[in-house]
C-alpha cells in the first residue's frame, strides 16, 4: 500500500528520471546538451547512444557492448530487451534492404474508426490549391471531437510530414472550429485512408551534408494576412526535420516573410550542427539554405542595413552570423525545385505527389534508388 501511495506522488516522475540518469551517468554516459533525453558514451573506438521518452531506445557500435550495457541496466532496474526495434512511442519500424521505414498505420485506423470513417473513399490530396481557412462558417456541433481529432492529427505529422501544412491550418482554429475546417479534417482522413502504407523511409546515406529548404506562403491567412513558414531539413538524402508554422507577426513584403522564413531554417539547422557535433558526428561542410526569393538571398550577405529592414534587423544578424562563421550558405532555388512548398500550401496533385517523393514519404514495399 505505502508502495502504491508513493507511485501516486507528483514527485515520483523527477525521482525516477534522477535515479536512471544517475545509473547512466555512472555507467559512463554523457547527458547531450542539445536534447536532454539523449545520453552518449564514447570510449576509443566504442561509442554508445541512448535515447530515453518514457521507452528506451538503445544502440552501439558493437554487440559486446550493446549486450553489457543492458545487463548492467537490467541488475539496476525491472526492464526487458525487446530486441531491435519495432516499435517506439506508437511509431513502427520496419527494416527493408538496409534502410528503415517509419510508420504509423495503426495509429491512423484508430483516427479513422473514431472519426467514424473506416469506409470513406480516399482522395489523392489532404488538400486543394484554393483553400483558405478563415474564421466564418457555422460551428461545429461537438468542438470536443473535432479538438481531440485535430490532435490526433498531430501526432501523426513525426512521420507523415506530407500532411504537417494541413494539420497546422485545422489546428489554428481549435478554439473555435467551424464547418469548413471540419470539412478539410474529413479530406485530411480521407487522404489517410487512401495512404494508410506510407511513412517515412530513411536509408544509408552520406551524412556529412546538411541541406535546409525553406519557403513561405506570404500573407496567405486571409483573417490575419500573416504568412505561413515552413522548412524541411535534409541530413544526406534522408528528411530529418520539417516545420509548418504561421508566422507571429505580419510581414510587409514577400522578401521580410522569405528571410524569416529562412531564419526558422537557420536556427533549426543550427541547433542539428550542435547535436551531430555531441554525436561525434561533426559536420565538415557548411549548411546550405535554399530559397526561392532572390531579394532574401542578397539580404544574408548584404552588410547595408537598410532602412526597411530594420524591423527585421534580429534575423538578418542571426543569419549573417552564421554567413560569415561559414556554418551556413544561402542560395536561390527555382520554384520547381522547393521542396518546402509542401509545408506552405495547398500544391496541385502532380507537383504534390512529386515533393511527397523528394520528401521519401513512401509505402513500405518501394525500393530506394539502386536497391534489389
């Protein structure tokens, strides 16, 4: 009973993440100070890397090693091996020809059974060129199911991040949903029940380059003008960081919502250099940031501080800073070639299904490129 009384208490979470880390710790683990749910052990050329949210995820760079330190946590604490991994925080993983396919299709039949449309017809988009939510319409007539759908939703954008503009649009009006954005929650289910096999792939890949795509929908929000940001970070060939967000403040031209834009970019970018470099897996080579907008091009290297930029002046100096400690390089691309636009807008179906592509969100039995 005294047992059950203390698992109770508020304190017993911060207890217990004190006494595995001090386990960790003095098994010779280091806490990563960019994530502090990641822990590393390096010793010569053993080097460890483990990953701790609510589940552990454990590898290393040899068997002998992987296997006493699960002894050595398994004598500390009640856990068991589940093997190599296959599931993770409701995430599935599965291993093909020498990469990893992230999933969630079971998740997603939940979403749809509980939205009752387990039999809907799918649709090739989650959503079309002229959409934009506004706050009008008629409300919903149960919020409390639309609030726990939309959030749902969210947690399927780790690996879906085809669907992460959408789900973003739906979730600004959580607060006050009206039919229309109940209308686009049914599209996004029915985009999902006719790609329940898609997920995120990730393959062997050169990881010495790091590749940032940003782009903006510039004063697209027809309430507020505020413009829509959105990134998508390439580690090698593999995605590995996305964002669709709308902008706090109203940009007053294409190129101020362009450059801050790229600012998102450069600071996600930025915090993944300082990870890697804790990983002991230091990048050699500059970032390089690809944007669509000429004007916001020049601005990460012009020194001239205009006039009209001064109320922008903390993103220029924080990627100019970058520019000239040589972490970053920021160079036009055209249109056709921005994958970021997927987490701006709503793309025509051909161009759409072309970036999910370039963003390697696959069905689980496609080959990569040079694979048999």
């Amino acid at each position: 009973m005294l047992n059950r009384s203390l698992y109770g208490l508020k304190q017993v979470p911060c207890a217990w993440y004190s006494r595995f880390v001090t386990c960790l710790l003095s098994l010779g683990f280091v806490e990563a100070k960019s994530n502090t749910s990641m822990f590393i052990y390096r010793r010569g050329n053993d080097i460890m890397y483990l990953l701790y949210v609510d589940d552990i995820v454990l590898t290393a760079s040899s068997d002998g090693l992987l296997r006493r330190t699960i002894d050595a946590l398994q004598q500390e604490f009640s856990m068991k091996d589940l093997g190599p991994l296959h599931h993770f925080l409701g995430l599935s993983v599965t291993r093909q020809h020498g990469s990893m396919h992230l999933s969630q299709r079971h998740y997603i039949l939940e979403i749809l059974e509980r939205a009752g449309m387990s039999d809907c017809k799918p649709c090739s988009t989650p959503i079309d060129t002229h959409s934009k939510l506004s706050a009008n319409g008629d409300p919903v007539d149960d919020a409390t199911d639309y609030r726990s759908i939309a959030g749902a939703l969210q947690y399927l954008t780790f690996t879906r991040p085809d669907i992460a503009y959408v789900v973003q649009q739906v979730c600004l009006f959580m607060h006050d949903p009206r039919m229309p954005h109940l209308a686009l929650i049914k599209r996004i289910l029915r985009y999902l029940h006719g790609t329940l096999d898609h997920g995120l792939l990730l393959h062997r890949t050169d990881p010495s380059a790091l590749v940032v795509y940003t782009d903006d929908d510039w004063a697209g929000c027809p309430d507020t003008r505020k413009s829509t940001s959105g990134y998508g970070v390439f580690l090698g060939d593999n995605l590995i960081s996305w964002s669709s967000k709308r902008q706090q403040t109203v940009s007053r031209s294409s190129a101020e919502a362009e450059y801050r834009a790229v600012a998102n970019g450069v600071a996600e970018a930025s915090w993944l250099r300082q990870l890697l470099l804790e990983l002991h897996s230091p990048l050699t080579r500059a970032t390089v940031v690809y944007c669509d907008n000429i004007s916001a091009v020049y601005l990460s290297t012009n020194p001239v501080q205009h006039q009209r930029t001064k109320h922008v002046e903390i993103d220029l100096h924080f990627v100019r800073e970058r520019v000239a400690l040589g972490h970053v390089r920021v160079f036009h691309v055209p249109t056709s070639s921005q994958y970021a636009d997927i987490f701006t807008k709503g793309l025509p179906t051909s161009i759409f299904m072309e970036f999910r592509s370039s963003l390697n969100v696959r069905p689980s039995t496609v080959l990569t490129a040079g694979e048999c």
